[in-house]
C-alpha cells in the first residue's frame, strides 16, 4: 500500500509539466555544492529582467540519514535569516517533527513555526502552528488519504485569536501510473480547477487544466501544455492559453552537472508589442 502525495502536491504532475522550466522574466544563476560529510550548499542569483533586481540567497543543508535529522540554514541578501530542523521517526516510523524560524535584524521581526507530519499506507498528514504571532495562533492542517489510485484532500486554516477558518480547500483525484485526473475547490469554494496529466509515452507527456473563479465572475480559463524528450539530456515544453499566450521551454544538459534553461512568454494577440517575457536558468552541480 503506496503513502499518497501531501496536499501541496497533490496535482504536481500537471503543476510541474505547465510552470517547471519555463524561466520567465528573470536570469538565473544555481550553484550547487556537496561535501562527503553531507552538506549540501546551494548558492541562488536571480536578477529581474525588468527591474534589474538582484536577489540572493545562500542555502546550507545538513543531512544525517542514520539518526533521521535534517538541518537547513538560509541567509537571504535582503537580510533575512532562515532556519529548519527536521527530525524523522521521531515518535515512530512516519512521523517527522518540523521547526521553522526566521529572523529579520533590520526590522527586528522574528517568526516561528512548529509542525508534525505523519506517512502511513494510504494517509499522508500535516499540521503545524505559528508559535510567535502576535494576533492569535494560526493552525494549518491539510491530510490526503489513498486507495487504489482514488485521492481525496482537504487543506484548512483555523486562527486562534479571531475563532475563524481563514482557509478551507479540497481536492479529489485519480492517479494511475499513465495519467492523473484531478479537481480542486479552493479560496473557500470560489475558486474551482480540474485538471488532465497523460504520460503518454517515456518521452512525451501532455496535460490541460480548467479554471474558474466565481468570486470574480470570470469567463473559464483553459491551459494545455507538453513535454517532448530528445533523450536524457534535452527535452522542450509548450504550453498555451484561451487568451493567446504562448509558452515555450528548451532544458538542455551541456555536461554532467551543467544544465541550462531557456524560457518565453509571447501573447499572440499583441505579437508587435513589449508584453513578451524570455528567460535562462543557468544550474551547475557537483
């Protein structure tokens, strides 16, 4: 009996085969270290295409297998510190225990976040509380039970200062090692979405997803998208629109541990205007 996905990825594989590799409006620069005593740095440069901001970051990643604990240290160029501890099979086989901190010396802020996860056959939960929030303590819960390839999730948010459910979502799917069927209620049964993943072959994949918005009275929005592999090392992805918008992708790897991404954004209806948005995302691993 298989451990579903958690809720956050519950339809990820169209949610990776319409938004993975499509740099889009920035330049991007990942470098990613590794040492034999497990640490992992990764150091991020991201400049925007029409700002000319540059955001930074450096990332440590501590992992001891053995004893289950995960430790990852982040210092973001704007000044903002970063932290998480992740103990696995902390209370038996499934659970995991997860801190989260972060610190602001600037502006002196500070935030904290504890939770709990549990994987068993079929359920896949978590629940975690702000520990530092100043208007009441915010209780996020989401768990996804499985079987058979049928999936039913539920995501909720409840603030303890105000007695209110600030969030409530659900999601009912299908997956089978072929395709993925997927429909989501979320923004409080505002917002609904269904979505198609077909893995047609080892190289291709395609995948379309519907959406509406009934708080703002909006027409449907349809997105279809595809992968095509040129073998191990290069493959392309389009996707398209209802409105005209055109995406288009190209990953190629140049070497072992170095893979560039190139991206576009082309409205098709103002083709002779400056809406359009490009993009490459340089990755060097070691």
């Amino acid at each position: 009996m298989a451990i579903p996905a958690n809720y956050s990825d519950f339809s990820k594989d169209l949610n990776d085969l319409l938004n993975k590799d499509f740099p889009l409006g920035f330049s991007k620069l990942e470098i990613n270290q590794s040492t034999s005593n497990g640490i992992k740095v990764t150091v991020n440069n991201v400049k925007n295409s029409t700002t000319g901001a540059i955001a930074s970051d450096l990332k440590t990643k501590y992992c001891d297998k053995a004893n289950g604990l995960t430790v990852t240290n982040t210092y973001h160029a704007s000044n903002v510190l970063t932290a998480q501890v992740e103990l696995q099979d902390l209370i038996s086989h499934g659970f995991k225990l997860d801190i989260h901190g972060s610190l602001h010396p600037t502006l002196g802020t500070t935030s904290a976040k504890a939770g709990l996860e549990l994987q068993q056959a079929n359920v896949f939960a978590r629940s975690s509380i702000d520990l530092l929030a100043k208007s009441g303590a915010t209780i996020h819960t989401d768990v996804v039970v499985g079987s058979e390839g049928l999936l039913l999730g539920g995501d909720v948010a409840y603030n303890s200062g105000d007695s209110t459910i600030h969030r409530y979502n659900v999601a009912v799917g299908y997956k089978t090692p072929e395709y993925t069927l997927g429909f989501h209620a979320t923004k409080k049964f505002t917002h609904f979405t269904a979505g198609y993943f077909h893995n047609i072959h080892k190289g291709l994949q395609v995948g379309t997803r519907a959406s509406w918005d009934q708080a703002a009275n909006s027409e449907v929005g349809i997105e279809i998208g595809s992968k095509y592999a040129f073998g191990k090392d290069a493959f392309v992805k389009t996707k398209i629109n209802n409105v005209g918008v055109l995406g288009l992708g190209y990953t190629q790897i140049l070497r072992p541990g170095v893979k560039v991404s190139l991206g576009g954004s082309f409205d098709t209806t103002r083709l002779h205007e400056n809406v359009h948005k490009v993009g490459v995302h340089f990755v060097f691993d070691n």
